[in-house]
C-alpha cells in the first residue's frame, strides 16, 4: 500500500471514529435529588429517536460498570442513563458503606425511590427518548431497585435483573406482570450464594411467559459477569432491541421454561398465607428421612420474616422465623431474628428466651464471620437491656 492510500485510509477511518463519537458519545449528568442532595449520572444518547434504559449499579459498585454496555445500547438505538446512588461513585450522600446498618437500610427505602424517580424523569424527558417505551436494568440490590421502579412507572415495558433479590411487594408485582418481559442472569461461583437461588426463585414466580434465563456457572456477581462473559452485554443488547424496539412489551422469540431447584418451590410456598406451617410439617417429615434436612436456604427466609415484621404482620413474622430455627437449629442468627418478632408482638418473655439462645450459641458459632457475630451479640444484649435484663457474659 502506497503512503498516499494509508494516509487517506487513515483519514476515513478518523472521520468514521469522529461520526460514531458525535452520537454515541456520554456526557456526565448533575441531578438535584428532592432533598437538595447532588446525584451524578451519565446519558449515553442514541443516534436517533427511540426508547431508554435506565441501569442500576450493584451495592458492591457504581454506575461506570454499566459503561461498556451502555455504548453498546446507545450504537444500537437506545438512550441509557447510568446512574450513581446516594452515597455513591461521585453523588453526594453520606458514604453508603460507612452507615450503620439501620441508617443505610432507611436511606434505601426512605431516599433511593426519589432518587431513582428523578434519574428515571430526567432520562424521559429527554429529546428523542420515547417516554413512554423505556427499560430497567439492575444488579443485585439493583434488581429490587429495578422492580420497584417498575411498579411506580407503567412505562417501563422491560426488565433486565442480574444475580439479586427483591422484596415482598416486589415479588407480588412479578406475580401479577403477564405483560413485562424480564431478562435473568446469574453465576454459580456468585460471591453471595443466595443471589443463585433468590434470582431463580424471582425467575420461577415472574408470570410473564416471554422471559429468558442465563445461568452460567462462572463469572461473579452482577456486572462482573461481563467481564467472563464478554457475550452477556450483547445479549442484553439483543434482548431491548426485541423488548423496546421491535415488539415492545414483548419478547416472543424467549418462551422457555428452565427446571429450577426444589427449595425455589419451598420458598414460594412460604411466601403464601398459611404456608411457613405447611414447610413445618414437610420439614417434619424430612427430618424423620434425614435429621440434617432443611429444604430452603437461612438467610432468605430470614429476610422474608422482616419483611413480614416491616409490614406489622407480626404473627407472620413469627410463624416464617420459627419455622426458620426448626431447619437451623445451631444458628445464633435465627434466635435474635425470632427475639425481634417476639418483642415487636409483645411477648416478651419468649423474646427474652431467644434472645439468650442467640447468646449462648455465638461462642460455638463457626459459620458467621466475626463482624455478623459482634452485631448479633449487639443485637441481642439490646434487646435484653430493653427487656430489662443485663445478659450474662458470654
């Protein structure tokens, strides 16, 4: 090739390189949250009118993981907004992962929904944004992030939920969404194992047929499957295309139904009314086959209990936490959850009671690593403290 041709080849390709930039280029975004607290964004924006996606980061994260895929979104047609939460990335905030544990799960429920909605109305009343045709995507706290935001905005028409979980609410949302294609993906060597099992469950109870899901068997959590899964982003890529372009609302091509573990079937069955005392009974009976059975996973049905408490359904909270110490008779954990149920239902004595199992198995507990020991020891000399009794030195 002569000098000329190279040069002229070069320039093309410059010139080529400068098109594609002029268009799909991002540009950093202030937002002003209700309470006046600074929100950093990005909006990647597409060539030409269509649809958005807004991506929400895991809490191990921030919003430039979504960078790669966002590029990818915005060449094939789709605005993206990325957006750092609250005491994230570059927003203002307190630094998330310095609160307390109960200051940070009230600034997750009291100021991310806000939060979220202001990224969300920014996103759509951008020119070109079809506002009414938009996406959601998160990972792992970002997929219950993901579905509350659908819940509040009937214009999202797709979902894109990697390695997470979500809540009461949000679980009965997917049950009743025949109309809202969702998109699941998780590894098995996960950091958090229960994300395996919460996002097959969330794929099990999603009512929508058009759905599809990745399950592969490494590459981490969330977003850091791209990076061993270099193929994951186009495939969410393809899957807003069909989703958010081409048959919006609808993914026909995605029909499938992927066998999912038995203990994703218990906790369905948890999750209905009456239904912690028929898994007592089930788990009864395996125990009389195996004395080790336990047939669901500790640290979800955990949590559904508290979700149970935080919509004062006291009685609820204790039959799911019960049945919880039934299947992990050695965990410190499940005492001080069920000690919480007690108190917040006024029994007190019973709250007392598990308060105190919760202390007396914490010095043989070889499961909890030490900073989850110290807070249930913390909890539970509270509790005892309110109940009017100084515990014992353990």
């Amino acid at each position: 090739m002569s000098r000329v041709s190279f040069g002229v080849l070069s320039f093309l390709v410059g010139v080529f390189t400068l098109a594609v930039n002029s268009w799909s280029a991002e540009k950093v975004v202030d937002l002003t949250a209700a309470d006046g607290t600074k929100l950093k964004a990005t909006y990647f924006a597409a060539a030409k009118p269509g649809p958005g996606v807004l991506l929400l980061h895991q809490c191990n994260r921030q919003r430039k993981i979504w960078d790669g895929l966002a590029q990818q979104l915005a060449a094939a047609g789709i605005n993206v907004l990325t957006l750092d939460y609250r005491g994230y990335g570059d927003s203002g905030g307190d630094q998330f992962d310095k609160l307390p544990p109960q200051q940070a799960a009230q600034t997750q429920a009291e100021k991310w929904p806000g939060d979220i909605d202001t990224a969300f109305q920014y996103l759509v009343s951008q020119p070109g944004v079809t506002r009414d045709v938009i996406g959601v995507g998160g990972a792992s706290c970002g997929v219950n992030n993901s579905i509350q935001t659908a819940r509040r905005h009937t214009e999202v028409k797709s979902l894109v939920l990697l390695s997470g979980n979500t809540d009461l609410k949000g679980r009965q949302f997917l049950r009743e969404s025949t109309k809202l294609p969702v998109f699941f993906a998780v590894a098995d060597d996960d950091e958090y194992p229960t994300s395996i099992v919460a996002i097959e469950w969330l794929y099990s109870l999603d009512a929508d047929p058009d759905k599809k899901f990745v399950h592969v068997a490494t590459g981490g959590h969330g977003a850091d499957m791209f990076k061993v899964h270099p193929d994951m982003p186009g495939e969410i890529v393809n899957w807003y295309v069909i989703t958010l372009i081409k048959t919006p609302g609808r993914a026909p091509g995605a029909r499938e139904k992927v066998a999912v573990p038995k203990e994703v079937h218990v906790l369905n069955q948890i999750d209905e009314p009456g239904g912690a005392a028929k898994v007592a009974k089930n788990l009864e009976e395996a125990r009389q086959h195996d004395s080790k059975a336990k047939l669901f996973p500790e640290d979800i049905v955990n949590f559904m209990g508290y979700e149970h408490l935080q919509a004062q359904d006291n009685k609820g909270a204790i039959e799911i936490l019960k049945l919880n110490a039934e299947a992990y008779p050695n965990s410190p954990n499940v005492y001080d959850s069920l000690a919480d149920a007690y108190f917040a239902d006024g029994q007190r004595d019973l709250a007392r009671e598990n308060a105190k199992k919760a202390l007396q198995l914490l010095p043989s507990d070889t499961t909890d690593p030490e900073d989850r020991r110290t807070g249930i020891k913390e909890s539970a000399e509270q509790k005892l403290k309110q109940l009017g009794e100084a515990p014992q030195n353990q």
